[in-house]
C-alpha cells in the first residue's frame, strides 16, 4: 500500500509541475501579446490636428465659437419673439368653441312651491373675433419692443467687438511668451558658451575653479528660466483656446510676430471724430435712449380710451339638425378713470429710466474719450518704448563681447561677462515688452476707435 501510495503521489506530482509550467507559458505568451498590443496602441491613436492661427484668423474665430457671443446672439432671438408677442396684441384673433350641455331651468314662482323643468340638452358651435381697432399703448408697446430688437443686435456688435480685441491681445500674449522662450534659449547658449570659455581657461591655467562654477551656476539659472518660460508659453496657449472657444485637443501654430508697424498720426481730434462715427457703443446707447422714450409713451399712452371690436357667430339649439344660426357684433371703446394710482407710478418709473438713459449716454462718450486718449498716448509711448529697448539690446550685446574679450585675454573675471549676459538678457525682455506694449497700444486704439476689422 505504501508503495502504490507512493507512486501516485510522484504521478500527482508530475501533473502538478506540468500544470505549473503550461501556466507559465501561458501568462509569458499573453504578457508579449498584451505588451505588443500596448506598444501598438500609441502608434494607432490619432495624433491632434494643428491649428495654423494668424490674429486675424484668432479674432474671426472668436466671433463664431466664443460662448459670450452666442449668449448675445441668442438674445436677438429672444428679442424678436417679444416684438411679435407685441405685434400679435394688434392683430385680429380668432378663436372657435363647441360645447353640449344638459339643464334644468327653475320654472316655479316665488309666492307657491318652487319647481324645475325636465333636463334638457343644448348644442353649441361658436367661432369669434376680436380686434383692437385703435389702442395707442399697445402700437408704442410693438415699437418698443422692435427697438429692443435694434438693441439687442447691437449689444450682440459689441461683444463681438470686445470678444475680437481680448482674443487679439491673448494671442499677443503668446507671442510674447513665445518670444521669451526663444530669448531664454539665446541667453542658455550664450552662458554655454561662457562656460566653454572658462574650462578652457582653466585648463590653460588663465582660470581658477571658481570661475567654472561661477559659469555652471549662471547656466543652470538660466535653465530654470527657460523652463518657467516654456511653462508660460504653454499656458497662454490655453488661454488663447479657450478664449477662442475651441477644443484643446489641437495644436496651435501661430503664424505671426511681434514687429514695429507703420501706424498713421492722429490728431486727438481726429481720432475722436473716428471714434464717434463707429463706436458701436454710441450707437447702443442711442438705441436704449430710444427704446426708454418709447416705453414712457406706452405707459402715458394708457390714459387714453382704447376701442376694440368684437364679433362672434354660431349655431345653437337642442337638437344638432335643428341648431340654428345666431350671431353677435359690437364695438367696445373704454376709458381709463382710476386704478388706484398704478398707472401714474409707472409713468414716473419709466420717466426716471428716460433720465438714467440720458445720464448713462453722457458717461458712455466720456468713457470712449478716455479710452481714445489713453490709446493714443500709450501707442505714442510704446513706439519710444521700442526704440530704446533696441539701442539698449544694442549696447548691451557690445559690453558682453568687450567682457569676453578682457576675460579670454585675462585682464578681468568672468564677473564682467556674468553680469554682461545679465544685462542682455534683461535687454531682450526690455525688446520683447516694449513690442507687446506697442501692438497691444494698436489693438486698444483700433478697439476704441470701432475698427477692429480695419487692423
């Protein structure tokens, strides 16, 4: 029994050690399958499609996929359907009624036992119409309400504009941090260079160890600058998406550059007179003086009788064959006399948003000459601005080659080219600023003036 037992236990152990390897086998051959299958899958993926963007290109996209634009194109709509519920108020309405009934009528006198008839049954179509021949509050109601239409579109012109001159400065916003980086890149391969410099002169025996640190520390910084930098880029991209309104599953490629532009002398004057004739916000604000007039009047206008017709005809009887026709026709004209004071408050309501529409225009042209003159003055600026960061460029990259030369000739430390690289560096960005600063300042101008398509 022993050895019986024995030999089944080396068989079950064999089985085992076979079951053990093909499990082996098995999870190896689906490992390399599933590895395959993940190597695989990132070459199958879809890569992102790229957005080739000039700022003309941004700021007609911003127009049709920016959602504060929809909103205020929705709105018109919803204008529009309040000046038809007005214009439906005097337009004849028709409306038709069928109804069965079945009655008892009192039919006992007051001084014996009251009695009623049998039920009886009655049949009835009716169709009626009614107009409003004359109601002049309800005529200034439908003209207010198109005025609000007018409105409406006209606050939806202005979010377009606004929405045209925030993404044009996103997208300079990107450029400027795009230009930040390629100035980080020129400043890591000057201080590469610097380094090379130095480990050459040490190894000439013209420097000391501490000047090769000095290097390697300025390199390094410099790296983290254009890390930051490149994080910034990055981000202004975002933004510049989502201020467009699109999907960030794309990659932007933006096709222009930050450059001095020949823009023509104004006068403030002149500028202003521009600025008077295309302001959209001029135009609005004209349109909500028009349309507080026109609700002040509605309101006045219910002091005065109003006359509405009516008419209505039908069949009518106990039996559907014996129904016979009855009509009914009359004119209606009535007259306010008192509701209590209701009425007069509402006239000073809409007479006090007459007064804040006229208060709210004055403010409006101030603020379009405010933002003329600032334009103006900072577009002036920026061009001074742009001129001297350029010599200052200038003059900076002529101190790092004398600093370099005193150096490789042993005259002076690397301290001299260190704080060198520094100054132009800081140059660079000086260029860079002075650049956004100034078409920032053509943007803002042309925003101010109401020709943005003009830019």
């Amino acid at each position: 029994m022993n050895q019986i037992t024995q030999v089944h236990y080396r068989r079950l152990g064999a089985f085992v050690c076979v079951l053990r390897v093909s499990l082996i086998v098995l999870l190896c051959g689906w490992g390399q399958t599933g590895f395959a299958a993940a190597e695989a899958a990132p070459a199958a993926k879809s890569q992102p499609p790229v957005l080739t963007l000039s700022l003309r290109d941004a700021m007609d996209a911003s127009v049709n996929q920016n959602p504060t634009v929809r909103i205020f194109q929705e709105r018109i709509l919803q204008a529009q359907d309040v000046a038809n519920t007005r214009l439906g108020a005097l337009l004849p309405n028709l409306s038709g009624r069928l109804s069965g009934a079945r009655r008892r009528f009192f039919t006992g006198s007051f001084g014996g036992s009251p009695t009623v008839s049998d039920p009886r049954k009655f049949y009835e179509a009716r169709a009626a119409l009614t107009q409003n021949v004359f109601s002049l509050s309800l005529i200034q109601k439908w003209r207010a309400a198109k005025s609000g239409v007018d409105v409406a579109s006209l606050n939806a012109e202005v979010t377009k504009r606004d929405t045209m001159a925030t993404v044009g400065l996103v997208y300079l916003e990107t450029l400027r941090a795009k230009a930040a980086v390629e100035a980080r890149k020129a400043d890591v391969t000057l201080n590469q260079q610097l380094l090379r410099l130095a480990t050459e002169r040490k190894s000439a025996g013209m420097a000391t160890r501490l000047d090769v640190t000095r290097a390697k520390v300025q390199l390094e910084n410099v790296r983290q600058r254009l890390l930051v930098a490149e994080n910034e880029r990055d981000r202004a991209k975002l933004n510049l998406i989502r201020a467009m309104g699109l999907s960030f599953d794309v990659v932007l490629v933006l096709t222009d550059e930050m450059a001095m532009v020949s823009v023509p002398e104004q006068t403030i004057a002149e500028a202003l007179a521009v600025a008077n004739e295309n302001r959209t916000e001029l135009k609005v604000q004209k349109q909500r003086e028009r349309l507080a007039s026109l609700t002040h009047s509605s309101v006045a206008s219910e002091r005065l009788p109003s006359i509405q017709a009516s008419g209505d005809v039908g069949l009518i009887g106990n039996k559907i064959p014996d129904m016979l026709t009855t009509d009914n026709v009359q004119v209606l004209m009535t007259v306010p006399i008192f509701d209590g004071g209701q009425r007069e408050g509402r006239i000073s309501e809409s007479k006090s948003l007459v007064r804040q529409e006229a208060i709210t225009s004055l403010d409006t042209r101030y603020q379009v000459t405010l933002e003329v003159r600032d334009a103006l003055l900072t577009l002036h600026s920026s061009k001074k601005q742009v001129s001297v960061a350029k010599e200052g460029l200038k003059l900076s990259l002529t101190e790092l080659e004398l600093a370099r030369e005193r150096f490789a000739v042993g005259v002076a430390t690397n301290i001299e080219v260190t704080n060198a690289q520094t100054s132009v560096a800081q140059a660079r960005d000086n260029v860079i600023e002075s650049l956004f600063n100034f078409n920032a300042a053509r943007i803002n101008l042309a925003r101010s003036q109401g020709r943005l398509q003009d830019l």
